[in-house]
C-alpha cells in the first residue's frame, strides 16, 4: 500500500505569521507574538492560539509520524490573504508560497503545498500563480469558499481559472467566512454548522454558475466531506426540474458530483461510506484537518476502521487518489 498522504493539513510559516503581526492591524486583522510565547491570531470574531506544529516543521514531522502520515499537503487556513488589499495580499500570498517550497526541499518526501493566490485581484491571482507554477513541491492551489464577498461563480475569477486549468492544478477549497455569523457564534456553531453550509454554498455555485461546465478540466476538492453537499444534492437536483431559477443548467446537478474530489473528515463511518456509494471510492482522499480541536486525530485509521472498504478502496482513499490528483 502506498504511503498514505493528508491533503488537508494546515500550515502557518513563521514568516507569514510575522508580515500578519507587522502589517494586519490596520486592517482588522492581528498576530500577536510574544517572546516565549506561542502566537495568536485574532480576526475579530474569533482569537487562536498557534500551537508549536503549525509552524515548526520538526514538531510537524513528529505528530506525522505518530499519526503513521508520510505526506502533508500544506494549505494556509484563517485568515487566508483575502482581508488584504491587493499587494499585500500578494506579498503573503509569496511568503507562503515560499515556504511551502522551503518545506519541500528541506524534506522532499513528506511536504507539498497548495499555492495561496491573492484571489481578490484576479490580476495579481494570475501574476502569483505564474510565479509559483512549476516550482518544486507546489502541486495544487488553496482558495476560500468565496473571495471577500464574492461567489465563486463571479466572472471577474474565471481568467484565473483557466490559469490554474492551464496549469494543470488541482484547487483546494476551505470555508473562511460562514453565513450569519452571528447566529452561530455561540456553541461553535460557526465550524459545526457554518462550514459544511459554506461548503455546499460554494459548490452550488461552480454548478450552477457554470464554472465546471466553462473550464471541464478543471477539478475542485470539497473539505470535510463535501460538507453538506452529498446530503443536499437529491434537494438541489429537484429544485433544477422544477425552478425556473435552475433551468439554464443543461445537465443535472448530480451529474457533477464526480467532479468534485471529497475529503474524508466526516467523523462518520456511515457518512463516509454514503459519500463513497454516491462518488466512488476514487473520488475520496485522506484528509485530518491538522491540527484543530476539530480534526480527525488519527486519519489513517480511520480509514482503516471503516468496515465497508475492500483494502484496494482504503489505499485509494489513503494515498493513490491523492497522488494521482496533485501529480506527486
């Protein structure tokens, strides 16, 4: 069985976290370091603490290694680079880039990145994505669920699509900003609820916006399972037949499910066996979420655990698809 590769699996380079703590106040944006302490990012609605693993790559390595993971496909996380005016939003958007190739020479087996681009000026998107294309360990793109408060499906980011299309990248999708934030501040209700909902969001939008249709070799991976999209999907599919607002859509929504690749983070046996009978066993890729409160601790075996793989299906899942998907 191939080594088993976590595609999604946070990371935060010192050097981003230090631009965020110089240049992120004015904009609403804070890090605060403290000589001794570990870093804390605050983005007004939500203050984290940045334990030691995300940034320091040995103590990365080690919880790899206890995890039996070969592989992290690093992807930033809050808050992204999108709270930035256009070149500030390029300039760290660089600097982590940097890093991730930085990570892959140190440690060639075990780190890829997925390339941040400064969504928000499609523009300076493309000049990033030109940059960075082709460097060693860059083997995928990360991109919120919307850019600031546009939609996926918003015109202005198709030149960028047929960029990454061009390139032959994969685009990694993660929820930043959740819908009615302030009915979900309380019980954590903002991750529980907000992100899968943001996820389905997001994915309605490149079907129906006609964004896979426009750019059919272009291929999206949904995190946390797909969210709430394969529980959705016979609900959207209906509203195509029957709404007037939905019929521009030549094919069916559930015609596009496999165009979508899907992480495993469900916490759910019985939900990630569903999402496989709907998708297929090769349309699902090990992901933890490294390393929140909120992720799957032990990944690989997790899927290990659940008791309606065949082992050709769990080595898909743990490292083939993924392999496959980000040309590693």
């Amino acid at each position: 069985m191939s080594k088993p590769i976590d595609i999604h699996a946070h990371y935060y380079p010192d050097t981003y976290l230090r631009m965020v703590a110089a240049e992120g106040g004015r904009y609403g944006t804070n890090c605060e370091w403290k000589p001794g302490e570990l870093p804390v990012i605050d983005i007004g609605t939500v203050a984290m603490t940045i334990e030691q693993r995300y940034f320091d790559l040995a103590a990365r390595l080690a919880s790899m290694d206890r995890q039996e993971v070969a592989i992290h496909a690093l992807s930033l996380t809050q808050p992204m680079v999108y709270w930035a005016p256009g070149r500030l939003a390029k300039r760290l958007s660089e600097i982590f880039n940097d890093a991730c190739v930085e990570a892959h020479l140190a440690h060639p087996t075990r780190f890829v990145g997925l390339a941040m681009l400064p969504m928000n000026e499609p523009a300076l998107a493309i000049a990033e994505l030109s940059r960075i294309a082709g460097n060693p360990g860059i083997c995928g793109i990360y991109m919120g669920t919307r850019i600031g408060d546009l939609e996926l499906s918003d015109q202005s980011l198709f030149p960028v699509y047929e960029a990454i299309e061009d390139a032959g990248l994969t685009i990694f999708l993660h929820p930043i900003k959740v819908v009615d934030p302030q009915r979900l501040r309380t019980f954590y209700l903002t991750n529980l609820i907000g992100n899968p909902t943001e996820t389905v969001i997001a994915a309605s939008h490149l079907i129906f916006g006609e964004v896979l249709d426009r750019f059919p070799n272009l291929t999206f991976c949904l995190p946390h399972a797909g969210g709430s999209l394969p529980y959705l999907i016979g609900r959207i599919t209906h509203g195509w037949g029957v709404r007037p607002e939905c019929r521009h859509l030549k094919s069916s929504p559930d015609s596009y499910l496999r165009r979508f690749y899907y992480d495993t983070i469900s916490h759910s046996h019985a939900a990630l066996d569903y999402l496989i009978s709907l998708v297929g066993a090769d349309r699902v890729v090990m992901g933890s979420d490294f390393c929140f409160d909120m992720s799957c601790r032990r990944p690989v075996e997790f899927v290990d655990a659940c008791p309606k793989l065949t082992d050709a299906e769990k080595s898909l899942i743990l490292a083939d698809n993924a392999r496959r998907l980000l040309a590693i």
